[in-house]
C-alpha cells in the first residue's frame, strides 16, 4: 500500500514537473518583443516583424532604405486588387498619451507601368484608443483594414504615406493613445510590388520632419505573454 502511494506520489510531481515546462516553453515560444514610445515617438523596421512574412519578401532592391533591408509585397495586382493578405504586426507601448500620427516609408517598384500603382497596404489597429485631432470621420477606418498609400511622389522612389483612401476620401490617419497602453498594428498586403521599409508613429508635439530622420529604432521588450 505504502509503495503504490509513493508511487503514485512520484507520477503526480513528474506531471507538474511536465506542466510547468510546457508552460514555460509556452511562454518562450509566444512572447513577443513591444517597442516603446520614448519622446513622443515609435519608430519600427518593417522587416523585423515576427510574423511569418508570407508574400513579402526581405529585399534590398533599393538603395538608400533603412536598417538591413526593406519588404516587398509579391501578391495581388499591382492596382491592389485582391483581399488583405499576409499581414505583419508590431506591438509597441504608448509612455506619452496624446495624438499620433501613423506614417510609414515605401515605395512602389513600376516595370513598365507609369501610373499610380504598386504603392499601397492595409493598416489597421487593435487596443484602447479613440481618433486624434484631424483624423479620419469613424472609428471604423482605424480598426479595419483601410488602404494607406504613398502618394505619386513616391512612385520609383522612397516617400512617406500617411493619408488613409477610401473611395478617394484621404484623411491624415491620427490617433488619440493613452500612456501605459499596448496597441498592434496590422499591415497587410494590398499592391504587388510595393516596398516597405519603416513605420514610424509621431505625436503632434513633434517635427515630424525630425522624427522621420531618425536613424535608431526604438527600444524594445519582451511582454512575456504566452
């Protein structure tokens, strides 16, 4: 009696042993890295997301992009026909409440095209926040997918997006975040060939002009959830 009851005492403390280092490995494996916000700015490498690329591939096409390459988008057309597809997040952390403007840097990548094409993704965002001073008409153009693109200035060379287009309607995409809190931003493909190279969120406090030619990208840590 006294051997089963041993027994069964070992089997048990081998299956919490078992729990606890699949719930340890659990929490390895799902973690994520959270940029920070430090001086009114989030500033983010496009192709250091953590989500499988799917149709984007790293690139380094183009002179002159940032950190170690730049992504391209293979699906689709090149007038963005097709749904949202392989979406990219990126987590980062709000310390400085206040208006935020979204503006990423791309280009399009024209063949024989000399059109408005191959410039263009879907953005949109997840947690607690509300539409900044000058920002689009509803909260629904934050939190769906909603095309941003990077005006013709930018086709054949790198610009800055930062106006959303829905049926020709182009707001400035502006938020309103609160300090402490954790958002994800979604960026799917929408045109074929259009290149993406970094994200940047600025608060209206700041140049944006300065931000944008910033070198560093901003700190980052590890949320620890599983």
């Amino acid at each position: 009696m006294k051997t089963n009851y041993s027994n069964f005492c070992k089997l048990a403390l081998r299956s919490l042993i078992l729990a606890a280092v699949l719930l340890l490995s659990s929490v390895q494996a799902f973690s994520e890295k959270v940029y920070l916000e430090s001086g009114g700015v989030v500033l983010m490498e496009a192709e250091n997301t953590e989500s499988a690329l799917g149709l984007w591939i790293n690139s380094t096409t183009f002179p002159a992009y940032s950190g170690s390459s730049h992504l391209e988008f293979t699906g689709n057309q090149p007038d963005g026909s097709g749904s949202p597809n392989s979406p990219l997040k990126y987590k980062f952390k709000i310390s400085t409440e206040g208006d935020y403007a979204l503006v990423f840097r791309g280009r399009s990548r024209l063949l024989c095209e000399a059109t408005d094409l191959c410039n263009d993704a879907w953005v949109r965002l997840e947690g607690d926040f509300s539409i900044g001073a000058g920002g689009p008409p509803a909260m629904s153009w934050l939190t769906q997918d909603t095309k941003m693109f990077v005006g013709r200035g930018g086709n054949g060379d790198w610009g800055w997006a930062s106006q959303f287009d829905i049926n020709h309607v182009q707001p400035k995409a502006i938020y309103h975040f609160k300090a402490g809190e954790t958002y994800i931003l979604t960026v799917s493909g929408r045109s074929q060939r259009f290149n993406l190279d970094r994200i940047l969120f600025v608060t209206s406090l700041n140049n944006q002009t300065t931000a944008k030619a910033v070198v560093a990208e901003s700190e980052t840590i590890d949320d620890g959830i599983a």
